[in-house]
C-alpha cells in the first residue's frame, strides 16, 4: 500500500507526463531545480503546497484535478510518516541535523557537483530537521561518525564556525532521543568508512525498514532484505569501532 506522499508523487508525475514534459523542462518552468522535482516525484522531498500548486499551474491541471491533488497533498502533510529509529553514520562531515546554516551552505556546495539549484531550501530541510530532534515524539536517532567528520572543514569556513558546529553536537548528546559516537582516527577498523548511508524503521510494523545512501550524483535507497542485512553487518561493525557514547 503507497504511502499518502507516495501517492502524491505518482499523481504529480503523471500531470507531468500528460502534459509532455520533462522533468527538467517542468523545473524550468517553475523555476525549481530538477533534483526538486525528480525528488518530489519519488517521495523523497518534503511536501511544500506553494510548490504543488505550481506544478498544477505548470501542467495546466484543470480546476478540479487541482482540488483533488492539493487535497491529497494537505493529507499527507497531516499524516506524515512518523519514524521510530533513524541510525546515521557519516565519515566525512559533521552530520546535517547537527550543522548551523554556514556550516551546511558550504558543505552542500562542497557535495554538489553540478547541480546547486535549490540551496536555500536544501538548508532550510536540513535545519528543521535539527529541530525536529527537540520536539515531544521525536524518533532516537543513532548516529556513528569518524574524527574526521568532526576535523573536516570546507572551503569558506571558519574555526568559529567549525566550533559552533561541535557545541551543537555536545548539546544534542544530552537529549534522550539521541546517542553519538565518535570513531578515533586511529581505531583499527574491520569495515572501511566508504560512504555516509541512514537506516529508517517506521512505526507502522508493515512499512518495512529502508537505507539512504548520498552519493555525489545521486542519492539511493535500499530496501530489499539481502541489503539490508548487509548494512546491518556494516553497522555494527561502525559501532564496534566507536567509542562508547558517554
């Protein structure tokens, strides 16, 4: 069963598809990036109404198309998938929930290698986010990352900005919900720290668990079982070489 975002994005691609469009023709009408829209079409994107109701425009929906689609869209804004556990390890950067807006307006440059269309909303996701983890029912969150994720600093950012960074991470440590480990730089390892990857378990016990892995060019999720125990072997590997959380 799709979920009611899932669904959205199906209903949206299809408008697109109707209308003869690419999606980067339909970015550019809109004035978006194509990564918002190919994300908005795989559920992947947060939902944004004002988005939606440009991409009805965009399309030429009629008027009571666009009722039912915005309804759908206000439905899944309202049921939201809650999430139970989130389990993040990341190598080569101070997790995103934890940067400041500096700190993640230049590592999102710094990981993007073409498209940087969308920067601003990106870093907007990825502050919410951060707040998310102060809020009553918020899910535990896990997360695993090397001493050099904590050293790393790109291009345009300062010691003070570095630092901001890593008293966010020092206050984030005391919330109930959240568990960090470090991994020392000279910890022997038996896995190699090749990519940053986050395992999801909903609450519904029949949505089943999935992996996010970003690469430069592409984001890819994993859902299969086969997959999936293989990061499961991968991360308890990443959490044996780490140091305990206290």
């Amino acid at each position: 069963m799709l979920r009611p975002r899932e669904r959205l994005g199906r209903e949206l691609r299809s408008l697109r598809v109707l209308a003869g469009l690419t999606g980067p023709q339909l970015a550019e009408r809109m004035g978006v990036s194509q990564s918002r829209i190919s994300r908005t079409e795989t559920a992947k994107y947060r939902i944004d109404l004002e988005v939606v109701r440009q991409w009805l425009t965009a399309t030429g929906a009629d008027e009571l198309t666009g009722q039912r689609i915005l309804a759908l869209a206000e439905h899944a804004i309202q049921v939201a998938e809650p999430r139970r556990f989130l389990r993040h390890f990341q190598p080569f950067q101070i997790p995103g929930p934890f940067q400041t807006p500096a700190y993640a307006r230049v590592a999102l440059q710094a990981g993007r290698v073409q498209d940087l269309a969308g920067l601003d909303e990106a870093i907007d996701a990825r502050m919410r986010r951060g707040e998310q983890l102060r809020q009553p029912g918020a899910p535990d969150y896990h997360v695993v990352l090397t001493e050099l994720a904590l050293r790393y600093r790109p291009v345009g950012i300062s010691d003070a900005d570095r630092e901001r960074a890593w008293r966010t991470i020092l206050d984030v440590a005391g919330w109930p919900t959240v568990t960090i480990q470090v991994i020392p730089a000279d910890a022997p390892m038996r896995q190699a720290p090749m990519c940053a990857f986050l395992m999801t378990e909903f609450t519904d016990p029949a949505e089943p668990p999935i992996v996010q892995v970003e690469l430069p060019a592409v984001e890819m999720t994993f859902s299969g079982a086969d997959d999936l125990a293989a990061f499961e072997i991968v991360w308890q590997r990443l959490v044996d070489a780490a140091l305990d959380p206290n």
